[in-house]
C-alpha cells in the first residue's frame, strides 16, 4: 500500500488529504481519498499522481467524521 499526503506543503489551513493507491497500481486496486480538505493545491498534487493506467484517479472517497463534527461546530 502506498499513502500519498496531498496536503504535505499547503500553504493554507487545511486538514490532511491521503491518497492511498495498492503497492503496484493494479485494476484490482481501489484508489481512495481520505478527507477533502480545502486546499486547491491537493487537487493539482493529486492530477499529477500515478494511480496506474486505465483506472480512475479517484474510486472512493472516506470522510473522517471528526472532520464533519469539525465543520458543523465551526458554523454555529
């Protein structure tokens, strides 16, 4: 398994973005995002990733639920 942070250099505040990819990028391998965050510079980081060829860049997305109770506190 490899776990890429997309966030590692922000400039910005912003919690951590992963992309874990399987060790060799095969089509059985399920690419995964772990937390959005805001950062715009995570999606330029993430097109520049190799996911493998023919497969999405992105095939799940996992939402930690800390960061939603995070952001429902933040707007009250």
């Amino acid at each position: 398994m490899k776990i890429i942070n997309l966030t590692a250099h922000s400039r910005i505040y912003t919690c951590n973005v992963y992309l874990v990819l399987g060790d060799h990028n095969a089509l059985a391998d399920v690419n995964t995002l772990i937390d959005a965050g805001r950062d715009p510079e995570a999606i330029s980081n993430l097109k520049e990733a190799s996911t493998g060829v023919g497969k999405k860049r992105v095939e799940q997305v996992i939402i930690s639920i800390i960061r939603v109770m995070e952001n429902l506190c933040l707007k009250e």
